[in-house]
C-alpha cells in the first residue's frame, strides 16, 4: 500500500521555510562573495583593458564571473558600470568544454536567482541562441574560438569577458564591438601556450599604458587550496608547465634556448658622438651581418668586438618587402651615421644561390649595390652554442635600440611537436622553431665568423669581384676596406698579424 502522506502542521512547514532559507543562504551568490586580495585589485582597476594572468585554480575565473555579474546586474561595488539593461559578451575556447563546463556554471553560481526571468536559469538561458536574459533586461552571449570569425560580429557591447587567451583575429574582432560604448574587457587566462601575442601586445604593454592593467597570481595565493595538494597537483609536471600553471607565468613553451639571456645582456645606446665611440673607433673591430628575406623580414645588425673578443650589437635594420638595392642604401646610410667602415658584411650561404630566371642571386645584388656578403657558417649547432657560450661569458651584449634583436632572442625556443600526444611519444626537438628568428639567424651568421682569418675575409672579398665583372676595378671599394688596408691589417681578437 502506498505510504500515506504526512500531515501539513506548522511545524512542518515553519521546518520547510528554515531549510529553504539556510539553502538561500548556502548557495552561493554575487551577495556572499568574498574576494581575495588579488581578486580586488582587479575588481577595483579602472582601466579599459583587465588581465587577470593566474595559475589553475587561482580564483581568475571566479573574478572574470563576478565581474560579469555585477555588470549585469548594476550593482558593482568598486566601479561605475552602465544602468541596466547592459550588452556584454563572454568568449570561451569551445562549446562542449570552455562555455558548458567553466562559463555558463561559474556565472549560474554568482547571478542571484532574484536577478533571472522568474527566477529561474531554465528561462533565463536560451539554449539555442546561447544568450542570457535576466529580468532586468541585461542580456550575455556566448560566442566560442570554434566559431567562424563573422560570429563574433554584431551590435555592440557595454563589456566582453574573455575565458582563457583568444586567437588575435577573434580578439580583434571582439574589440571592435566597443568602439560605440567606450566599452571594458577583461581577460582570465593561464598561459599553458606561453610566450604568444597577449604577453606581446597586452603583459608587455600594460606596463607603460594606463588603459591596461595585469595581475599575475599563483596557485599559492589562493587562501582557499592546501598547499599540499597544489604539490601533488604539479609533481608530475616539467618545470615549464609548473611556471604556467602553478605561477601563472609566461613561458616559452618547448624550452628558451638562450636561457643565459636576460637584462644583464642589454646595455644603454652608444651615442655616435660621445668619447666612448669615439675611442671604439679607434680600438674596436666592426662588422655586420644580414639574414635576408622578402615577405619574411630582413634583418641586418652592427656589431663591434673589442680586443678581448667582447661583441655589442648596437644597431639594426629589420623590415620586409623591399629590395636589395634599397637593403643596400640602408645599411651605407646606416654606416656613415656611424662613421665607421665595417670590415666585412657576412650572411647566409642561401643568398648565393643563383636564381635561373633572372641569372643572378641576392649576393650578387648585394655586391652591386656596392655592399659584399661573405657566405657566414650555416651550422645551426655550432652557431647555438657560440651564441650561448658568449651569452653566459658576458662577451655578447645588445644595446637598448636594437628593440627587435632584443625581441626575437627573449623568446627563441626550440621546435615543438604539433600536439603533446607526439610530444610524449618522442624526444624532445634539437633543433630551433622556425618562426621570429631573423635576427637570431643574422647573429649566428655574425658570431661563427669570428675571429676570422684575415686573408680568409679578403678571399672571400675577391671572390665577390669576379661576381661583378661589369664593374671597373677600382669603382668597387669592397665593404669600404682597400685591399692595402686589408694587408697590413692586425685582427685585436686574434692577436696575430697577416
């Protein structure tokens, strides 16, 4: 027989109303927030632009939830936000993943019920718009990085909430959708991707401009985790994802191969006319080297080495789409700014590859526009360990203007497999990504070829000649050294004379 039902007494139902009110209590709501205190600082930033960069479950994703609701609802307690009803977004990396199981969960938890369409989630979320409605007329949506680029286009937003770091396009686009409401964003991320181009355009920038504002927090500074179980959590980790995900540090995923690079190796800009170039003039050997390109970039740099073998880069040219001969009037350009007569200009061996259409090569230009390559060393192992050596021994130093060198050889890495189920399967790569190297590609080239045996630069200098017949003997002054000068020249770094 079915159980019969128990009576309704006052008892029962004052025990009905005390439970439903400790449930009110206990779930979790914008009103029993307690941020952390890294929680408010980003809260309180008044800047256009927030990145809140953490480790895994530091409390980014609870700020960047809390965040959106206090926009939705009007009731921000740090800042002034547009009257409701206000249009925000929130971008996540997928559907399944980024918007089910982080997004939409994390802000069901925060936005009170008092603030939905009857109180209610199931009428509040429309599924299959995938766009929040509270009942003060505040709406959400929810585009994914899946999504193609056009999803991301609209009308335009009071603010966006980007859950982990966006393609640049899909980031682009999103911007663009607060141009009309002078609109904010904000950015929860763990860098597991490393050194992309948030740490460029947002980290980096953030510490000059105002209208950008970043707080890293680690795992650790979450009063809330056991730093026990923040060890067990990590132990398996390498030291690379340990930084991104326990620290909330940028790293350069696949490993820098110039670690002994840092500040310590960029020096302040030499002034072309104080006493201390002056005096390099007289004392110091000067050379420079190119790694040539049309779309990609060419990157040419002006390196001096003194007697004990210390080289300073304090010059550069980077740029793309230009040709040889306009490369070749820069670097003359550059050389009289300087006032100094480069003893040998050396590259890749590449540009001496005959093209079968024109007949000629990109060294043979070179050599015309009056500005000789020698072919450098393309040992790409050799070259690395020069460089690093030199690095760690304090004999190699940039100087603060040489902003793309400087650039490109913070964040030169090794090659990576395309997905980290082949990363596991194999052995870790030896040999350098080829992406941004331009200028690390030039060094090489530059630091292979010292010290260099005199005669060996003037075979290499004749050689050039017989590539330029047309040319009158005497019109060519090879890299602005006469052969006379390169006779009775006594290289400083090889203490010998030839």
């Amino acid at each position: 027989m079915p159980r019969k039902a128990a009576p309704i007494t006052f008892e029962t139902v004052a025990a009905s109303l005390v439970q439903s009110l400790r449930n009110a209590v206990q779930r979790p709501s914008i009103f029993g927030y307690h941020p952390m205190d890294h929680q408010i600082q980003f809260h309180k930033s008044p800047a256009k632009g927030r990145s809140f960069i953490g480790g895994n479950r530091s409390g980014k994703t609870v700020g960047g939830a809390t965040e959106s609701t206090w926009f939705l609802t009007g009731k921000h307690p740090y800042q002034e936000t547009p009257e409701p009803p206000v249009r925000l977004r929130g971008v996540s990396a997928d559907w399944p993943h980024g918007l089910l199981q982080i997004m939409l969960p994390e802000l069901a938890k925060w936005i009170p019920p008092s603030f939905l369409v009857n109180g209610s989630w199931e009428d509040s979320y429309n599924k299959a718009e995938k766009v929040l409605t509270l009942d003060n007329g505040s709406t959400m949506d929810f585009p994914t990085h899946e999504m193609p680029l056009i999803k991301h286009a609209g009308t335009s937003r009071h603010a966006i909430w980007f859950d982990e770091e966006p393609p640049k396009a899909i980031f682009n686009e999103n911007m663009a959708r607060l141009i009309d409401t002078g609109g904010k964003w904000w950015l929860t991320e763990t860098p597991v991707e490393g050194m992309t181009w948030v740490y460029d355009d947002i980290y980096l920038k953030a510490r000059t401009d105002p209208n950008m504002f970043v707080i890293e927090v680690s795992m650790d500074d979450n009063t809330y985790l056991s730093t026990n179980e923040i060890d067990m959590l990590v132990s398996l980790m390498d030291d690379e994802e340990k930084q991104a995900r326990r620290a909330g540090k940028f790293v350069q995923i696949g490993g820098l191969i110039y670690k002994q690079f840092g500040p310590g190796c960029i020096i302040p800009p030499l002034p072309v006319e104080s006493e201390e170039f002056t005096s390099m003039l007289k004392h110091w050997t000067f050379f420079n080297g190119v790694d040539h390109g049309y779309n990609n970039p060419t990157a040419w740099l002006w390196a001096a080495v003194s007697g004990d073998g210390v080289v300073i880069v304090f010059d550069e040219h980077y740029a793309s789409g230009m040709l040889v001969k306009d490369h070749a009037e820069i670097v003359k350009e550059t050389n009289r700014k300087w006032g100094i007569e480069p003893l040998y200009n050396v590259g890749d061996p590449s540009m001496s590859q005959t093209n079968p259409l024109t007949g000629t090569s990109v060294q043979i230009e070179y050599t015309l526009a009056g500005v000789p390559v020698i072919s450098g060393n393309n040992d790409v192992d050799v070259g690395l360990q020069v460089v690093a050596s030199a690095f760690k021994n304090h004999q190699l130093f940039f100087t603060q203007n040489c902003e793309k060198a400087i650039w490109e050889h913070g964040r030169y890495r090794w090659a990576t497999y395309s997905n980290k189920v082949l990363a596991e399967k194999r052995n870790v790569q030896e040999k350098p990504n080829k992406k941004d190297d331009h200028c690390c590609d030039t060094l090489r080239y530059m630091m292979c070829s010292r010290p260099e045996h005199i005669e060996k630069v003037k075979q290499n200098l004749d050689n050039l000649r017989g590539l330029a017949p047309s040319l009158p003997p005497d019109g060519v002054r090879y890299d602005n050294v006469h052969e006379e000068e390169l006779v009775s020249y006594s290289d400083p770094w090889v203490g010998s004379e030839f």
